[in-house]
C-alpha cells in the first residue's frame, strides 16, 4: 500500500485562503507590509502552513548528490543512505530503521530528463506548473544546452553555501509562460516587495559579489525561454534578483534529521535510551569529521504569507520545516494579541543576543534596513560600540547567512 504523503496540493497558493488567523497590511512606506494576527494565537500554536509559490534546491548541494525531490524538495535518499554517504561509513546501519520516513517505492522520475520526483504527484504538479518550459530532455547531460551553461554559469560565480538559485528564477519565468492564466501568476509575485534601484545594486553586489555587473552579463547569455525576457536585461535582471534576494526563505530538509527526532520520540528503558543517544552522538561525530557542516538538502522558495512578516530581535514567531519537504509551519513563541504584527528574526539566536549596533550592522549589510523593534528602541541610548570578537563573528556570519525570512 501507499504511503500517505503530506496534503500538500490542497493548500491553494492564494494567501488569503491558507489561513484565517493572520492578516496582511500595509504599515507605512518604510516597512511596507506586515502580518497581523486576527484573532488569539497561543505559544506553541501552529499559526499556519503554507506551500512555496515556487521553490528549487541550491545546484551545489544537487552538484553534491544531495537528492531532493525536484518539486516540494523532500528528501530522497533513505536516513541510512543519508548516514552512510555523510559519515563515509558504507556499512553503517541505524537501529529502527522503520521510522525513516522515506519510501523510494513511490519515487517518480520524468520520463524525457529523468529528474526524480518523491512521488507522481509531485511530478505531475511540477509537469502543470513549470517543468515542460525547463525539461532539457534528452540533453540533460548536455554540457552545451543553454540551461546546463546557466547552472555552470551561477556556480562559477557563487560558491557554497548559497544564499539564492538561479532555477528558482528562472523556475518563476517558467511558471509565468506555461499557465493560462499568465496575469494571475504575473500578480502574485508582483505582491513581493520590490526595491529601489540603488539597493538593489546592493542585492545584486550581495548574491553576485563585486564583479556583479559581468556576472550578470554572462547570465544574460543563457536565456531559458523567450517568456524571460522582460526579466533577462540588465534592469529587470537586478529587479529579479531584488525580489529573491529580499524575500527568499531558505529550506532545509533531511531524512536522517526526521529519523533522529522519531527516536528522540521513542518510549524506551533508561539503558535503551543511553544506548541509542550514544549511537546518534557518535554518529554525528562520524559526520562531522568527514561532510562538516554540509549536512541538509537546501533550497529556497518564495512564501507569500512569510514573505509580510517583518523582522524583530524579539520575535514572537518562527518557521520551520517538520514535513521534510517545502512546507514551511509558522508557529508561535509566545502568546499573540488580536491586532498584534507577529515577527521573525532574520538572525540567528546568538546574533539577537549581541548589542544593538552589532545586530543593526548584520541586518544593514544582508538585508538593507535597520531595525526599530521594542528591543532596538529600548537600547537606543546604547554607544554605537561593536566588540572586535562580534565584529569578527559577524563577518563570518555574515558570508554564511541563508536567505532565511528576507521581506522588510
């Protein structure tokens, strides 16, 4: 029999319809939009789920047999695949090997290019919505087609980790070209803040470093379809950036990551419990020391609803990505007023703990804006005063961050 894969295609990609707790509004021209809550929302609550307009996998990690399904990105390889490639251990087996959640019975690839799907109906959704303008066919190892040019083109010019794809770009234009009703796609990701041209210069300095001017005009030689046109000149090519750049949500999944939270879920004896954290432990160890922190299948993809949430040091909100696939859960870190924004922090734990002028520094240079939230506004009399192992930190940090939760 089957297994059962997540309802996925029942949540219609008109926002309004995903959820009826949250609202979107304008707040003013220096914040744009922002996400309301309409009604209570308790701490731990699921806010809402919502399936990626369109979304594509980092081509480093595919470069790096890091299998994900071309459409929702569930990963495909098995945890003990997963454990045995990450730790370089071939003969690795992992105890309860009934709570991997992958089922490669049901995977699917595309009968003309042979990229694999999850399931058919991951396949059929991707065939309806953008892999016939994309399919390269038989040319799929072609070194030579235009697109197989695009990917080797991004590539040479931005190294992991990436923060961006260039096929989630072109994955955009493709869903544009194939759908009937072009306008109806055409007005949803025009509801993506867009940028002023001088920051999206920066955008464009950010994804595609100092040299972004030749960069792009390498890409430009590698159009996918006349439908991209519009988007491949120089203008409307750093605008496309802008809108990826500024509203991209980064997507993480794992097979082994999913086998070891079921463990962790297991009812077990104490010495049972001793035992299986200490095969984990040892486990990561192994992986650590051979794929460091190269880990996930990741990607990014385009949320409308997440896409309104602003930024706070202080966030009342978080998503994550417990499907294993493109699924993105918002969910509530602290109870939620009626008429209350909820928000997000573009930084990691660590960095909401540094000083005002650290944090402000890290979220001016990735994402062109600067905070007033509670806690900004609170430490406002702070000195302007970043430690040298801050400064050291976030320059690292800096040219690692994912494109997690970007829209301002």
């Amino acid at each position: 029999m089957a297994a059962p894969q997540d309802d996925m295609f029942s949540l219609c990609v008109d926002p309004t319809k995903v959820s009826g707790c949250v609202e979107v509004r304008f707040i003013d021209k220096i914040k744009g939009k922002g996400l309301f809550a309409k009604k209570a929302i308790k701490k731990g609550e699921t806010i809402f789920i919502e399936r990626p307009l369109v979304s594509a996998q980092f081509l480093w990690n595919s470069l790096y047999k890091y299998k994900a399904c071309e459409f929702c990105l569930r990963a495909l390889e098995t945890a003990e695949d997963n454990a045995r490639r990450l730790s370089g251990i071939p003969d690795l087996s992992l105890p309860h090997p009934e709570l991997c959640k992958v089922h490669p019975e049901l995977h699917q690839a595309c009968p003309q290019c042979q990229v694999m799907y999850c399931s058919n109906e991951c396949r059929q959704a991707a065939a309806d919505q953008y892999h016939r303008a994309l399919c390269l066919g038989t040319s799929q190892e072609d070194p030579n087609h235009p697109i197989s040019k695009l990917k080797d083109a991004w590539r040479s010019m931005h190294y992991p980790p990436e923060t961006s794809s260039i096929m989630l770009m072109a994955r955009m234009v493709a869903t544009v070209k194939q759908a009937q009703d072009k306008g109806h796609w055409q007005k949803l990701f025009s509801q993506f803040c867009s940028r002023a041209a001088n920051e999206e210069e920066e955008i464009a300095h950010k994804l595609l470093g100092e040299k972004f001017e030749v960069s792009i005009e390498i890409i430009l030689c590698y159009k996918v379809c006349p439908c991209m046109l519009q988007w491949f000149t120089p203008e409307g090519f750093r605008s496309l950036f802008s809108l990826v750049g500024t509203n991209g949500q980064g997507i993480g999944t794992s097979s082994l990551s999913q086998w070891v939270h079921a463990c962790d879920a297991l009812a077990l004896t104490s010495q049972q419990r001793v035992q299986l954290d200490s095969f984990i432990d040892q486990l990561y160890k192994d992986v650590e020391k051979e794929t460091g922190d190269f880990l996930n299948c990741e990607g990014s993809g385009l949320f409308l609803l997440q896409s309104a949430c602003n930024h706070s040091c202080i966030p009342n909100a978080a998503a994550s990505f417990p499907s294993n696939n493109f699924l993105l859960h918002l969910s509530a870190l602290s109870d939620i007023s009626p008429g209350e924004e909820i928000g997000i922090s573009y930084l990691d734990c660590c960095q909401c703990d540094r000083s005002r002028h650290s944090r402000h520094k890290i979220l001016r240079d990735n994402y062109l804006f600067i905070c007033s939230c509670p806690k900004c506004v609170s430490q406002m009399d702070e000195l302007d005063l970043t430690s040298d192992d801050e400064e050291e930190e976030g320059e690292a940090e800096g040219d690692d961050m994912e494109d997690e939760m970007t829209d301002v």
